[in-house]
C-alpha cells in the first residue's frame, strides 16, 4: 500500500524506513485479499497467484504459476471460460461463475470478478482474476464468505507487483471495492477513489475521519466487537460481517468487509487494512428471495419443482397435505408422473410435457392420487419451464395445481339450485297466469256492466260509487295485464310478431286513446317525426305500441302543466339502405327524477322513492316491461332527468328494416301498406276529435256472449256508413292480391282469437286494422264495415256486436268471390 503518511508502531517507535514499511505492504498485497487471484497475461497463462488460490485449489504454488488457465478448469465449462475471456479483452471487466478442478478432483463454482489493466509496454495487458468460493442451496447461488474483491490495473511483470510502490496504488485506487487503511483508532489514513463512486465521498474528504460514526447506529456494536477483537488476538484475517454504512445522500448502504493487520518488524499491528463490497442489491436479492420462499413454502397451492428429467426435487408443505404426506422425501427422486392418476400420467406425458418443451406452458385439468389411501384428486394445472436469467436454457419444470375437488362441488351445487330455482319460477310464472287468467274474466265482466250502467244511472251519488267501482277495476285490470306481461317476457314466452308499421298512424292512434287525459290537465301533445325518417318500419306493432303507452302514459301521469312531446328520428350514421337505426324520445315538463333513482325506476315494483302513491297511483310494472320488450327488440332505454325539470326517455332500436315506396305510393318487398294516408291530408302529425269511447270498456271478454253460439246476424247488406266516416266510392281499385292476403291473415289470426273470447280492446284493434285497409284499398264495403264495428265497440253494444263480428266471415268469402270472377 502505497502512502506518504506512516503510523507510528504500537510501542511509540517509528519504523526504520519507509521503504521498508512499503516492502512489506506491498508484499501483503496480494495475500491480505482472501479471494484467490490470478494474474494472467494476454496468452491466458498465469504470472502471478495468491496464497488463497492455492489453498483455495488444494496445489502449491509453483504448481500454479506458468500454466495456462485452462488447465485447471472443468472439462465443461471450457467454451463458457473461452466467451468470458473474450468479453473481458472487449469490455475491460467481466464477471461470472466458473467451474475449477481441485487437486482432489471435486468440481469448484468461484464467483470470477476480473478487471483488464494496461501496462503501457508494447500494447500488452495483464488480466486479474479475483475468484471466490459458492455453494448452492435451494435459494440459488449463495456467497460462501462475502463478495470477491474485483482487482484492477497492475503493472505487467510479477516482480513490478511485487517491487513497485506504483503497482499496489495502482490495485487499490482501480478497485470496485473499496480499500480503506484505518489506524488503531479506527480513522482513516488511506481511501481508495472508488469511495466516490460508491458513497459519494472523495477519498480525502474522508481522511481522519472516524469510520465507526457513518456506520448505521444499530449496527456499531456488533462492528465494534468484532473489530476490536480481531485487534487484540491478532487475527490474520478481520471479518466485521454486514453493516450499514452511511452515503453522502443520507442514505444507508449494505457492505461486507475483511481487513488484515499490518505489522512492523517487531510483529506489533500498527494499522488496518480493510476492503469493503458494496452488497445492497445483493442484499435486497435476498430479501426477495426469502419472500419468494416463504410465499412458496406458505402457499395454500401444491408447488413442486422437478429436473428436465422429470424427476422430482422439490414439494411445499402444501403439495405434501395434498398427496397426504407428512414430508417430501417419500416421493424426492420419483418421476413426475407417479403422482397422477393413469389417466392423468397419461395426459401428463402426451399433451402436457410435450406442450411445456415446446411451448414453455401448459394449463389443464387434470387427477392426481393422495398416495397414502389412492384417492383421486381433481385438481387444475399449470407446468412451465424455469429458465436460467442469463443463458435461458432450462433449468427444471415448475408445477403449481389447486385442489378443485371443493369448486366443483360448489358449481354441481350452483347448478342444483339454479335448476331448482328456474322450476319455482316457472311454477310461479304459470300461476300467476293461471290466476290472473282466473281474475280477468269476472273483472272484465263487471267492467263492461259498469260501462253500461253508466248511461242508466243519473243520481250523482250513485254515478259516483259507480265511478269508483270503474276505476279500481281498471287500476286491478292494468295490475293483472302487467304481471302477465312481465311474467311471459321472464319465462322468454314472448315472441315478436313482425308486421309493417306506419309510424304517423301509431302517433295519432296513440294520441287519440290519451285525448281525453290530455283535455281534462290540459296538457299539450306534440309529435314531431324527422322528414327524413321512413314512414313504414318492420316492427312488432302490439310491443311498440305498449311501449309508447307506457312512456306517454306515464309523461301524461307525472306532468301537470305544460306539454308531452314525442320525437322519431333515424340515425343515419348507422343506417344502411334498407335498415335504419329507430330512435324515440318521450319528453315531458312533469316532476322529474333525482339521478339516484333513474336506475331504480326500471325494476320491477319499483317507483321513485318520494313519489306519492295515492297522488300517482300504478304498479312500478311499466318501466319494467319497457325496457324488457326494447331489449326483447336488441335496444335499450335511457332517462335524462332533473328534479323539477321534467324527464326525457329515449329508447334506441339498431337495423330496423324499413319498406321503400314506388312512385305510386305501394310498398315493395311484398309488404301490404297498412294505412295511406289521403293525398288531402297535410304532412305531420295532426290532432284528431276527442273519442271519448277510447278507453270505454277495455280488454272486456263478456261472460254470457259468444260470437258462435249468440245467434245475432246482420242483414246481408251492411247499413249506411256513419255521416263522420265518408270514404271513396271507388271499389277495388287496390292491388287484389296483397288486400286478399292481408283478409286471409285477419281472418286466421285476429277474427278466429275474437270469436272465441270477445275482448273490446282485440275488437276495437280489429276494426282499425280494417279500416286502415279499406282506405288504403278503396274498398268501400270493408270500410263500412269497419265503421260499424266500430261504432259498436265505442257504444259498448254487446247484443249487436257478436253477429257484426261474425259477418267478418261473409264479408270475406264475398270478396275473395268478387275476385275471382
């Protein structure tokens, strides 16, 4: 060790010279390290060792020296030695683990840290390798003692090392540790130049200082101990473990540290000199790999590791539990595959190997055997290949499995339940149709009796019961038809029935049927259709028109003043030619919803929270079935709403298919046009006479009155058209074809359902599908029968209207005769 500044001995007495002093550092240079150094030259054959390398390789020194390296490496890591000389000329240093020889013939992994160190002579290099011992535990690679030095720039000849002050300042200040001279009192009297690099420090900042003050204060006294017990029994070699030291940063260090006594010629320590590693990341390797072993060891998983032999070298305390094991050892050394099932070792070395050599994972269900009483064991697998972090070739197959004995016991359980609940709700769902069925006849009954009473009845007082009579019946009658409603679309029984709708005519249909409502709170209605939105849709007519009863009723219901209005529009960003995405939106000045509650509202029994029940009345049914029949249709539903401000709700149906017109006005694709509207007639939505019979008497079958059995006729010339429905005098001028099929479709469909049970509002439905098509066929003898079929349905004739709806029959084989002529 090369220095300016000389201790005094520990007697008081000054060395003889300083030449001396330097002659036996620098003679301890090299022995003090407790690595095994070699010195090679360019032709990789030694000029110089340690004592500690021929300890370390059970050889003499001589026999060491003037050999090639290679001599004494194993066999089989040659080539990796050759690659690692190399990028030690390329990079100037270089570190990995080699495999040496010892004189026994047992295989030594060193940890090699070796620095390159130009001479200056003839472009020629010394090469020092610093090699330490390791071993092998289950964690990986582990330091036996602490971290080689790494040794740096020495001059080329061995007798320069030896002789030269240069030589030694030149091994200590290129160091990647760090080489430190302490005096008895533990301050610095040397410091290396890679203090700065590691702690910030320049070395002459650090001189006189004392080293035990920048040590972490949990860790002094075990310093101190070992440090001053070194000193005193003269140890050749001073250990002080790990510590904590402290960076210019603030910040704490890991380091390792060995130190060797300097003496003077009377044998006396005079100072200490010391090398030091920087360990942090090392340290906080370990760290992760103690959680990494204590998260394998504690793990509820099995986690077994086996070589690339299939042989197994590893089972947590879990996998034991699971094989039913008390210790690993029963099954260490065994093939994989005794672990399974015959089965299971059979998919094991079928798919699953061969899909972790080729693929490097595989995950799978799979059985294994508890190896005490050879029960099966399901369990769920996963087997992947662990690589090694610098070469990537494999190094042993990882298996990690879960028990999935309990799992599929819960899903065998789930679908037991599901199973038993899908047959409650289906018994539920008949019953409450059952018995709606059972409660709607009677309650129909005396709805159309009550309708009837109305006009012979003039006590007010009477009037008035009887009113009350009316509307809880209806209020019953819309509590029953809803849950029948949701019942079909739970139980999936509701199947959409496909038809030509034109839009502008459900508007006003739907407006006349709320007309009465909308005069008494006077409350203006608006229906705005977008011009460019076709007029004919394929759509279900009943769902979409209940859908709209339900949003308008409810906006008419929740608004007292102002207006209701209703907007059709097309989304022409996703339309195609003849598919046009529908969108309605039912805006209203009413109350309006809190934005907690627009979520609420669509389930089922469930209204606003505050809304006042007596005031509003209704089920919390509508909404429900709102947004199930638009989902029914592949849309959805939204709300905007406000508290105060009214509420806006816009449903969206995506690809609904719309009929193109010709020139002449008929629709195309075989479709029949439904309703067309009068040349005369403005376009828009126009505001029809109050009917004040809309909503008289609806969904009423008549107990006592069959269309079959009632023996009412009507005379085989239908009576004049009412003075309010004036029609054309043109007869057939329709296409034939299309209006013969639209009466065949009446009378398989809506005639034959209404013979059986008359039910006003099927009756009324009836008759406006008729004289929607005697309009648009010009057939003036379906229009006046439709009229007067109407007329009896909006007067509540029960004695006329049986024989008129059984005329259908006649009215259609006339027709169809006609036709044929």
């Amino acid at each position: 060790m090369a220095t300016n500044h000389i201790e005094p001995d520990g007697t008081g007495k000054q060395s003889d010279t300083a030449v001396d002093l330097v002659s036996e550092t620098l003679s301890a240079s090299l022995n003090f390290l407790p690595d095994a150094v070699f010195i090679l030259n360019s032709h990789r054959v030694s000029v110089d060792v340690n004592g500690n390398a021929a300890d370390r390789l059970g050889l003499n020194t001589g026999t060491l020296l003037d050999q090639p390296f290679r001599h004494f490496l194993d066999t089989g890591s040659l080539s990796e030695f050759d690659n690692f000389f190399e990028g030690l000329v390329t990079n100037g240093q270089n570190r990995s683990i080699l495999y040496l020889m010892h004189g026994d013939g047992q295989t030594l992994a060193m940890d090699c840290t070796a620095l390159k160190v130009e001479t200056g002579e003839h472009d020629d290099a010394l090469f020092v390798l610093s090699l330490r011992s390791v071993t092998y535990d289950r964690t990986g690679f582990r330091e036996q003692h602490i971290s080689a030095a790494e040794i740096s720039d020495l001059k080329k000849t061995r007798e320069a090392l030896l002789e030269s002050e240069h030589m030694h300042k030149v091994l200590t200040d290129n160091s990647m540790d760090i080489i430190c001279q302490l005096d008895l009192k533990g301050h610095y009297t040397y410091v290396s130049p890679s203090a700065e690099k590691t702690l910030g420090y320049q070395p002459i900042q650090m001189l006189g200082l004392k080293a035990i003050d920048h040590i972490h204060p949990d860790d002094r006294k075990n310093v101190i101990r070992l440090f001053t017990y070194g000193v005193k029994k003269g140890e050749q070699q001073i250990s002080l473990a790990e510590y904590r030291f402290r960076a210019s940063n603030g910040t704490y260090l890991w380091f390792q540290t060995l130190g060797k006594p300097l003496m003077n010629r009377e044998g006396e320590t005079y100072a200490i000199l010391m090398s030091s590693r920087d360990i942090t990341n090392r340290k906080r390797r370990d760290e992760e790999l103690l959680k990494f072993v204590s998260l394998v060891e504690n793990s509820s998983d099995f986690i077994a590791m086996s070589d690339l032999d299939k042989l197994l070298i590893y089972i947590n305390p879990s996998g034991c539990n699971l094989l039913g094991i008390r210790t690993a050892d029963h099954v260490l050394g065994k093939p994989l595959e005794k672990l399974y099932t015959p089965d299971g070792a059979k998919l094991l070395r079928r798919k699953a190997l061969p899909k972790v050599f080729d693929k490097g994972l595989w995950t799978g269900e799979t059985t294994m055997i508890n190896q005490v009483t050879g029960a099966p064991v399901a369990v769920r697998q996963t087997l992947f290949l662990v690589r090694d972090t610098q070469t990537g070739k494999p190094v042993c197959i990882a298996t990690i499995l879960q028990d999935i004995r309990e799992r599929r016991k819960y899903i065998n359980d789930l679908k037991r339940a599901k199973e038993r609940a899908e047959l409650a709700d289906k018994a539920k769902s008949e019953f409450l149709a059952n018995i709606s069925h059972e409660i709607r006849t009677p309650l129909n009954g005396i709805l159309g009796f009550a309708d009837l009473l109305g006009s012979n009845i003039q006590d007010p007082k009477n009037r008035h019961y009887l009113e009350n009579i009316r509307s809880s019946g209806q209020n019953l009658l819309q509590l029953i038809n809803d849950i029948l409603d949701l019942s079909k679309i739970e139980s999936g029984r509701i199947e959409l029935q496909h038809d030509v709708v034109d839009i502008h005519s459900l508007l006003r249909e739907i407006e006349s049927i709320f007309s009465l409502q909308l005069l008494q709170k006077k409350i203006t209605f608006r229906a705005e259709v977008a011009p460019d939105m076709p007029r004919k849709l394929i759509l279900d007519e009943i769902r979409i028109r209940q859908i709209l009863l339900n949003l308008i009723g409810n906006a008419i219901k929740f608004t007292g003043q102002g207006y209701v209005r209703v907007k059709v529009r097309t989304d022409k960003r996703d339309s195609s030619k003849n598919r046009t995405n529908l969108i309605i939106s039912v805006e209203d000045t009413g109350i309006g919803i809190e934005p907690s509650q627009q979520k609420i509202i669509f389930e089922s029994f469930r209204q606003q929270s505050g809304q006042s029940n007596r005031k509003y009345g209704g089920t919390g049914l509508g909404l429900t079935i709102t947004k199930r029949l638009t989902q029914k249709m592949g849309g959805s539903i939204g709300v905007v709403s406000a508290p105060g401000k009214g509420s806006t709700f816009t449903i969206r149906i995506p690809g609904v298919e719309c009929i193109p017109e010709t020139s002449a006005g008929e629709v195309q694709s075989g479709w029949m046009n439904r309703y067309e509207r009068p040349e005369s007639t403005a376009p828009g939505i126009e505001t029809p006479k109050p009917d004040t019979g809309a909503l008289t008497g609806s969904d009423v079958p008549i107990s006592g009155f069959s269309v079959t059995d009632s023996g009412h006729n009507i005379p085989g010339n239908l009576p004049p058209v009412p003075a309010e429905r004036t029609y054309s005098d043109d007869d057939g001028a329709g296409n034939t074809d299309e209006l013969l099929n639209r009466l065949r479709q009446l009378h398989e469909n809506d005639w034959e359902r209404l013979r059986n049970t008359l039910i006003m509002s099927n009756a009324r439905a009836f008759g406006r599908k008729l004289e929607s098509l005697g309009i648009s066929s010009r057939n003036r003898e379906i229009s006046s029968y439709a009229a007067l079929l109407l007329d009896q349905v909006e007067s509540f004739d029960v004695e006329r209207l049986p024989g008129t709806i059984n005329f259908f029959e006649k009215l259609y084989n006339d027709i169809k005769q006609k036709a044929s002529i």
